[in-house]
C-alpha cells in the first residue's frame, strides 16, 4: 500500500472515529496533512443567515484570524459568496474553478477576504468540500496552503473527492448525534423552569436525572434526601415505604403500559412516583425506570377538600377525615391517630376509600387523593 493510500486510510478511520469521539478529529487532521501538503485544515459552518462562522474544528488557525474571519468573509466583493452552485456536496472546490465558474480570474485576489484574512496568514490556494446543507447552514471542509506550494493539483483533488464520500456519511451521523444531544438539551432547559421537583430514578432508586427545584428539595433534607446517589428517605420508617413504593412502579413495568400514580407523603413533601415506559431498541436492554415529582402542597382549607372528596367520590365525613390524614404522611396507624378513630375503624374505612376511589394501594390512593384536592389549589412554587 502506498503512502498516500496509507495516509488515506488513516484519514477515513479518524473520520468515523470522531463521530463518537471528537479527540480523534487529532488524528484525523494530521493525516490530511501529511497526504494534502496542506497549512490549514477546516471543518467549519457557514450560517448565512447569521453572517457567522461556527467552527467545528479547525487547525494552522490562531484564534485571533477565526474570530476576524466572518468580518472579511462575509462582503459583496467575496467570490466565494457568488457561487452557491460550488457549496454542495459531490463537488470539490479549488479557487480555479470558482473563479471559471464566474468568469473572473482576479476576482479572489481583488477581494477584502483574501487581501484581509487569507494574505497577512501567507495562505493563498485553497481546495473543498461541502458534506452537508440545510436551511442557511453550509458545512465545509476547506484545506489552504502557501504560494509557494502551488495549487492543488488533479491527483489531490481525486483524492478529496474519494475522501468526500466517507466524510458525506460521517458527518450525518455528526448532525443526527448533534440533534439528539440538542434535544436533551432542551428538555433537560424546560425541566429546568418548571418550579415542581422533577427526577428520573432507575429500579435502584439511582438517579438519572432532576432538575433544579428537586435538587433544592432534596438538599434541604425535608422527608428526602440523595444519599450515595440514590433518592432516600431521612427517616428507616419512611425507607422502608419508599423501596416498597419503588419496587411496585418497577417489577414488570419496562414493556407494560404506565401505570396509576403512586405516592408519598413525608414530613409535608409530597412525592410521587409514576412508572416510565421503556422504548424498545435493538441494541440497548429495557431498563426500568420511574418518574418522581417533589413538592409541598399548599394545604387547601380542610372544609374545602372534605367537599371536594365528598363530591368527587362520595365519601362521608369519616372517611374525608381519614383520606385527609392519610396525606399527611406516616402509615395507617398514624393516619387513624390524627383522625381521631381506632386502628381497627381505619382499617375498614381504608377498604371503603379503596371501593370509592378505583384505587388498589395505600400510595395509589393518596396519589390520586394529592391531585383531585391540589387541582384548584396551587402548589406552593419555590
């Protein structure tokens, strides 16, 4: 093999290399250099619409010359600018055939980009591609080199034309990667304005992501707290509630249907836990996981949530009272002591409430209770 096809191979591996991993993109620069004879190498966006320039990686550049660059480039008098025709990909650019292409042959060097920018750097011959367009985004990679080199010849310009093939497909992949992390970007930006705790929890209770408001809740300590990573409780009472309330939304859950709400009420936070549904994917096993709101309710006046449970579902005043108790935190026992009634009523209550409700569990039940009676209530916003 010889060593342009050496440095070629080099060159192709680094690309798909960076896709994943930018540091590679080391690699990959050093390898068109060698095969190019070139000074500078570039990988870099035009944004027409901003007249801005969005550097991907570029090498032989000092900062100062990138951050000039649009202030030169972007002018009526740049013939790079007038031959969109050349901004594609499947064609490979050179100076000579932009300025065939316009007819002008002293149309580069008349112009502030090159008298400006490419002159003072001793850069003047110049051969690229154009892996990608979209929607006023133009993604080029140029190589620049000095007079004395001289242009680049038919041999190099094959070479970049077999190169552009593979460097086509890599950097849609570079956009598709790019467009999904920009989507967590932005979700994980609105999570971070919406003032209820939010979190995402694996089987373990590690967790996986919160935003801002839940991070607050949590480092304050208030009925929860991160230890080691993973949502706890202060209190081994309150744990012990917690893991059962864990393992219910995950045991099974990853190709089910999302289930009901499930719910805690801990030292007056309130938490709330709600299965997520695992996308199927060929490469990746289904992990179960959980999404959990953090807040604290801004109690509703007893008499106004007694009507409202009474209307929703029926309930008398005995029952109203303990459904009331029960969000206050604590098990059934505690629930029957501040509800005024025996253990042994509570229990036969709590049956009645779960008839009423449509609900199965103790958490499912104050989850649903939390939402009907903060519905027309705010929560308290931090």
């Amino acid at each position: 093999m010889s060593r342009p096809d050496v440095l070629m191979h080099r060159a192709t591996e680094a690309l798909y290399d960076a896709v994943i991993d930018p540091a590679a993109w080391d690699d990959a620069m050093r390898a068109l250099r060698a095969l190019f004879h070139s000074r500078v190498e570039a990988l870099y966006c035009l944004d027409l619409r901003a007249r801005a320039l969005r550097p991907v990686r570029i090498e032989g550049v000092d900062r100062a010359h990138i951050k000039r660059f649009s202030a030169s480039f972007y002018l009526p008098d740049n013939p790079c600018l007038k031959t969109p025709e050349l901004h594609r990909p499947g064609v490979v650019r050179t100076e000579e055939r932009m300025l065939a292409h316009l007819g002008d042959p002293a149309a580069l060097r008349r112009s502030t980009y090159f008298n400006e920018w490419l002159r003072p750097q001793g850069l003047a011959h110049t051969m690229g591609i154009t892996p990608w367009v979209q929607e006023g985004l133009v993604l080029n990679f140029s190589l620049l080199r000095e007079p004395g080199r001289g242009s680049f010849g038919l041999a190099e310009q094959r070479r970049l034309d077999r190169l552009a093939r593979h460097m086509e497909r890599a950097m849609r992949m570079v956009v598709k990667l790019d467009t999904l992390t920009q989507r967590c970007s932005d979700s994980t930006t609105a999570l971070d304005r919406i003032e209820q705790g939010m979190a995402v929890l694996d089987a373990q209770g590690a967790l996986l992501q919160a935003n801002q408001a839940a991070l607050r809740l949590l480092a304050r300590g208030k009925g929860f707290c991160l230890r080691g990573g993973r949502l706890a409780a202060r209190e081994p009472q309150d744990q012990a509630r917690l893991d059962a309330l864990l393992n219910a939304c995950t045991a099974g859950s990853t190709w089910a249907e999302p289930l009901q709400p499930a719910a805690l009420v801990v030292q007056g936070l309130v938490l709330q836990m709600t299965p997520l549904r695992s996308t199927r994917s060929v490469f990746v096993s289904p992990q179960a996981a959980v999404l959990v709101s953090l807040s604290e309710p801004l109690a509703p006046p007893v008499a106004q949530a007694r009507e409202t449970l009474a209307a929703l579902f029926g309930l008398t005043g005995a029952e109203a009272r303990l459904a009331l108790s029960l969000m206050d935190g604590g098990g059934l026992r505690e629930a029957a002591s501040r509800a005024r009634m025996s253990y042994a009523t509570a229990r036969w209550y709590l049956k009645i409430l779960f008839q009423k409700t449509g609900s199965t569990r103790q958490s499912e039940l104050i989850a649903l209770l939390v939402r009907v009676t903060q519905s027309a209530w705010p929560l308290q916003m931090h």
